[in-house]
C-alpha cells in the first residue's frame, strides 16, 4: 500500500508573481480579442492631440515661443504633447474600475476567489495588463505627436526615463480605478465614477496651461497635483517648453514628487483593494 505523496507548499513570492502575470495574460488577450475597445482607446487622446494643437495652438503663449504666430502655436504644440501624454496616462485608470466591475458582474471575481491564488495576484494581474496596454496608446500618440510638430530635443535616454515615468503613473492610478471599480454595484455605475475624479484632476494642473496663468488659490492645488508633476518631469525629460512655474517644492523638483507620490498612491490603494476583494462578492 502507497503512501500519499506529499503536498508541495507553493511559495508565497513565486506563485503571486506566476499568477500575477497569468491574470494579466487573460486581460492582454481580451484587449485583443475586442479591438472596437483598444481602436477607441486608441483614437480619443489622437483627437485630443489634433483639437488642442490646431485649435488652441498659438492661443495660448508660453514663454520663449517667439515673436510670430507660427512659433508660437510650434510651441505650443511641444508643450501639449506631454500634457496628452499625463491625460491618457491617468484615464488608465477608467479601464481598472470598469474593466474590475465587469468581471464581478460576470462572478469571476469569485471564481478568482475560489481558486488557490494570491488575492493581491488577481489585482496585480489586472492593473498590470491595464498600464502594460498604455505602451500602445502612447506609442500612436508619439507618432501623432511627431506629425503635428513635436520634437524630443532632451536626448534619448531622458526620452526613456519619460516614458517609464508616464508607464509608472498608469500602474499607480490603475490601482486607484480597481479600488473605485470593486466599490461600484454595476459597471454602468462604475463608467460614471471611473470617470468623474479624472477630469477634474486632469484639467486642473498644467497639462493644457501653464500654472501661472490660474488663480493663485488654485495654484496651490495644481502645484500639488501628481499630473501636474508627471507632465513637467516628461516636459524636462523630453526637453519641450514649461513656462513659467510658481516657487513650488513639487514643481521644482518634479521627477523625485511623482516617483514619492506613485509609491505612497500605490502602498494605499493596492493595499485597500487587496482587503476590498477579499469581502467584495459578485453582483
């Protein structure tokens, strides 16, 4: 008569990144699998390039654009594109919360839950696969960028150092979106909330304007703004024009603001969503 072979433990560290990169696996695959979804993620933030450059080119000035129109709307269109870059970086965040309620609709939050696996691997999986599909999006919008007249002139490896940058943000606010997304009943719901602290954050810091042209109680509050850190760090990085920023300790040190507050955004909110999914059952 045989003994039983022993149960072989999973160790905790290799089996959470094994089942992290599974999930995040299954999510790429539905990305593709729905192209009308990844087309129009695609081509929203190219209309946003194609609006702002030719609508509001040269109707904004920023210092040291020259004296004729035409360096003033070029650059204009350089000190855009990072600002569309942060934008659609920080929308990442719309999918985590719609693409979470979605599958709790479906109940395969709880066959996730059912199955030996780290609850953190699930949340992992998801927020990676959704800052992983950014790659993509702001590879179109370079080329776009590039088309309408933006130039990288601060060498190519601060270019990289920008795009990892912009690729660490939409890790951190997917993690934001997966927190709102398992808080939401349906994902009619969620589409509302996934949305709705985006705009306000995104349209509030310098993105589209300089700092120094808003109400000075206002600046205050996009000078704190993790956007608007994102946005000069990739502006330094890519060498594009910054305008004039406030005596801020954020925006003049805007690289080390962004890094620190990713890191406390992502220990908050990764840890409220790992506890949220371990309670939350499918609507």
């Amino acid at each position: 008569m045989s003994s039983a072979a022993p149960m072989q433990g999973r160790p905790i560290l290799g089996w959470a990144i094994h089942d992290g990169l599974v999930v995040a696996r299954r999510n790429l695959i539905q990305s593709i699998r729905v192209p009308e979804s990844l087309f129009f993620s695609l081509v929203q933030p190219v209309i946003f390039v194609l609006l702002f450059a030719y609508v509001f080119g040269g109707a904004i000035p920023i210092p040291g654009d020259g004296a004729t129109q035409e360096d003033a709307a070029a650059a204009y269109r350089n000190y855009l594109m990072p600002g569309i870059f942060g934008q659609t970086v920080a929308f990442a965040a719309a999918a985590s919360t719609v693409g979470i309620a979605e599958d709790m609709r479906k109940g395969l939050i709880d066959r996730f839950r059912a199955l030996p696996m780290s609850h953190g691997a699930v949340l992992t999986g998801r927020t990676f696969a959704d800052a992983a599909r950014q790659i993509l999006v702001l590879a179109v919008l370079s080329i776009t960028g590039l088309v309408v007249g933006w130039r990288i002139t601060g060498g190519v490896l601060n270019a990289i150092y920008a795009y990892l940058l912009l690729l660490l943000f939409a890790y951190t606010v997917a993690w934001i979106g997966a927190t709102i997304g398992l808080s939401m009943p349906n994902p009619e719901t969620a589409s509302t909330a996934g949305l709705a602290w985006l705009f306000p954050l995104t349209f509030l810091s310098n993105a589209f304007v300089p700092i120094s042209s808003m109400p000075a109680w206002l600046q205050t509050f996009a000078a704190f703004n993790p956007v608007s850190t994102l946005v000069l760090a990739t502006r330094e990085l890519f060498g594009n024009p910054t305008g004039i920023q406030p005596d801020y300790w954020p925006l003049q040190n805007p690289v080390i603001y962004t890094v620190l507050a990713c890191a406390v955004l992502i220990t908050i909110f990764a840890t409220l969503s790992v506890r949220k999914f371990g309670r939350t059952t499918s609507k």
